[in-house]
C-alpha cells in the first residue's frame, strides 16, 4: 500500500486564507494527501498569502526562504518536497514568483484551487505550474467537501465562504484585482455546508467574503438573497448556536441586516465594520463613497437595533495626502465610536493601484508615528471596553483546552478570549461564566453558580 503524502499548508492574513488553506486540504485529500502541522514533515508546502497587509511580497520571499532549507534537506535525505504558493501575492505575481524564487515549483492563484491536484501531479512530474486564471467555473462547485475526521479537527467555530470579490475600487486595495469582481454562492449550497459542518460538532459559523454584506446570492425560490436573508435561513439549521459574518462595506449595511441583529438571537451582537478614516477628505481620496457623517449615522441605527452591539473597524493611517488634521479627524472619530478593538496599517502602496501614483506621499517616520498614536487610542477603547465586564456574567462558548490543566478557552458574544477552569467534556457548549480578572488580552472567569450548558443532546 502507497504511503500517504503529507501537506502543510500556512496561511497568511484574512479569514478568507484560512477558510482557502482548509478547502485546498479537503481537496488534495481524495488524491492522498494527509495534513500534517510540521513543515518538516510535508511532501507540499502551500503557502497562502494576502496581499492586503503590509511588505506581503517581502515576507513571502522570506518564508520561501525558510522553506527552501526544509526542501534541501528533505533532498539530502532521497524525499522530494514541493512549495507551492497560493492566495492573493500568487494571483498578483504569478510568473514574477516562479523567475525569483527557484525553490518554487507552484503557483497557484485564489480562483484555480480546485484544480490543484492535477497541478500538483504535474509539479511532482517535474514542471513548473503557474495558474493564475480566472477560470468560468465556479470553483466552488468542484472543492471536495471537507472530510468528517477534518471537521472535527479543526474545533467548534468555522468560517463558511458565501462571497467572494468586490466592486468598489477603493484606490489603495489590490482586492478587485486579485479576487475579482464580485460573486456570491447559491443558498443551498451554503445552507448544505454549514448543515455538515453542524452535523459533524461546529457550534459557531462566520459567513465570510471581502464584501460579505454585498451577498446577492440566488436563492431556491429562483430570486436574490440578500446577507440578511441568507442569515435568517442559517439561524433555523439545528444545533447552530452562534451566527457572524465578515468583512462589511458601511454602504452595504442594509436595514433588514441591521434589524436581523435585533431579531435574531444567534447572531451575535459584534460588528467588524472598516471605515479606515475619519476624515471625508482622505474618505474620498479613498473612493470609500461614504462620509463621517454616514458612517456614524451607521453606528447609531445598529445601537438602536441592538444596545450591546460592539464594533471594531479597520484603519489606515498615512494614506497619500493625508496631513495632521485630517489624522486628528480620525483620531475623534475613534474617541466618539468607542470600538471594542481595531486594526491598523500604516498606508502601503500595492503596484497597479491608483493611491500608488498619488502624489503627497505622506514620510514613513511620519506614518509611523500616527500609528502609533493611532494604536494607542485604539488600545485605551479596548481596555475600557473590557473593564465593563469586570463581574459580568456572559454566556461563552467553549471551543479548546487551555493552556493549564483543567483550562477551556472560549469567546463571548464580542469575541473576546475568555479562559475558565472547567471540565473537558463542556468544549462546544455555550456557558454562564462570571468575569473575575480582566487580563491584557482575556478575560478570565469562573462557571456561574447556576451555569445552564447549551448545546446538542445536553
């Protein structure tokens, strides 16, 4: 019998990669392909990258680097070892990849992935293999379904792909580019997904896309869904505890999605919603087409339908152009939100973008120090948002083992880390736990006296 092969596959940036690295497992398995998490192990190395954060390409070159050594080595013991890249550095540079980095014998781009095991055939044949078409298929319909044992493996939360792509050409994004224009998957091919995953111990599902509230999928009365549709139809599958989507355009937050967060008691009350400045003038250099005034507007309507819903947004700083008061216009706009946590970048050029040819560079000493004044602000809304729920009693849902002994770490409703002692047996169950200690980066609890245990068959 032919021993299995073995892939690492690693992903780098956005839900989305992690989501692309499980499917290419799931689809490399009916070829023979075991996942193994050592590098050192593996027969391929896929390593899936992002091109939204900053240096993506630097970084990748150096992780080749490092898995050119365990491909040498793997050599020098008879084994032959491919890499591969994938994901959106691999759509943006294809053939670049392949001239630079001789250890490379695979490029693949993010709509080609179910064609991987014949690429990967071919690679091991000895050809260098670059795809990175867009083919007319939907590749979707040809990914192999994770396997049951895969599910279960990777824990009680999930991402689900429900869109992929997007239309709105902000002028720093590489997006449009690599992931295409906008697509949505059919409702009953989600509805399917998350119906296995549930039915194989997944608790939590996040629907995901680079514009997920731009969901328009076709639905099985033949017209278009919208995300908050497609959420209601979710929440009814059995055994579904938790409900989240992201990422989120402020021009795509719909009435009926923002009343599905009053109306549906799965979905949680957490909303990553990217505004990426505060100040309408860089919003416009950013063709965001939303202003200060609409997004804050936007945050009022989602606190009215929900009072507990908590925010975190994406932000750029330094983008060309941007000078002192228009930083300080995002830094008011943070104080005035209040966000639960946030993510920041200093401004990046990605080539064949329009904010890479604007004109008003803004110094990268002068970018860094607004990020760092930026994070600052940042970091003060954080703690006072977790400072609230010293004392609380939350509803958590277990997902791991901790790193004590007798240790379970879960999440609230607001995606913080929560870690309680608690018995094994409790991982997948949504608990009361009372918060006694607000650390750095979790909070810590103990199980309420009276804890009610959600779950299937509890």
């Amino acid at each position: 019998m032919t021993q299995a092969r073995k892939v690492h596959v690693k992903s780098f940036g956005c839900q989305m990669n992690v989501y692309d690295s499980h499917r290419m497992a799931d689809t490399l398995a009916p070829a023979g392909y075991a996942e193994t998490l050592e590098p050192s192990d593996a027969d391929l190395v896929i390593l899936n990258t992002c091109h939204i954060r900053e240096k993506a390409a630097e970084k990748l070159y150096s992780e080749i680097g490092r898995m050119r050594a365990l491909k040498e080595a793997a050599a020098a013991q008879g084994r032959k070892m491919l890499i591969a890249v994938a994901g959106c550095v691999a759509q943006a540079q294809g053939d670049e990849i392949i001239k630079r980095a001789r250890a490379v014998d695979l490029v693949i781009g993010s709509q080609s992935y179910h064609r991987l095991p014949g690429m990967v055939a071919r690679a091991f044949a000895g050809e260098r293999v670059v795809d990175t078409e867009f083919p007319i298929e939907d590749k979707f319909d040809a990914l192999a379904p994770p396997a049951r044992e895969a599910i279960r493996r990777r824990g009680v939360s999930s991402f689900v792909t429900v869109q992929e792509g997007c239309d709105k050409f902000c002028t720093f994004c590489v997006v449009p580019y690599t992931r295409g224009a906008e697509t949505s998957r059919p409702v009953d091919k989600i509805v399917a997904e998350v119906e296995r995953l549930v039915a194989n111990g997944v608790r939590e599902v996040t629907l995901i896309g680079q514009n997920v509230n731009a969901y328009h999928g076709p639905g099985p009365d033949g017209s278009a869904w919208g995300l908050a549709r497609l959420l209601r139809r979710v929440s009814e599958i059995p055994g579904l505890l938790r409900l989240r989507y992201t990422t989120s355009h402020p021009r795509d937050m719909s009435d009926d999605l923002i009343a599905a967060h009053a109306e549906l008691p799965a979905l949680m009350p957490f909303v990553h919603l990217p505004v990426q400045s505060g100040s309408d003038r860089i919003l416009a250099a950013m063709n965001r087409r939303h202003t200060r005034a609409d997004y804050l507007s936007l945050v009022a309507r989602l606190r009215r339908a929900r009072a507990d819903i908590a925010l975190s947004s994406d932000f750029i700083v330094g983008f060309p152009g941007e000078s002192e008061a228009d930083f300080r216009a995002t830094l008011s706009l943070v104080e005035e939100v209040g966000f639960a946590g946030a993510f920041s970048f200093m401004y990046s050029a990605r080539p064949g973008t329009p904010a890479a040819d604007m004109d008003n560079q803004v110094p990268p000493q002068v970018k860094a120090e607004r990020l760092q004044r930026l994070q600052a602000a940042i970091a003060r809304g954080q703690r006072a948002f977790n400072a609230g729920f010293a004392g609380r009693t939350i509803d958590v849902l277990l997902e791991k083992p901790g790193r004590l002994a007798g240790q379970l770490v879960g999440r609230s409703p607001y995606l913080q880390a929560v870690q309680v002692m608690a018995p094994r047996a409790l991982i997948g169950s949504v608990v009361s736990v009372t918060i006694t200690e607000i650390g750095s980066n979790s909070l810590f609890g103990e199980l309420a006296g009276a804890t009610e245990r959600i779950a299937v068959g509890a």
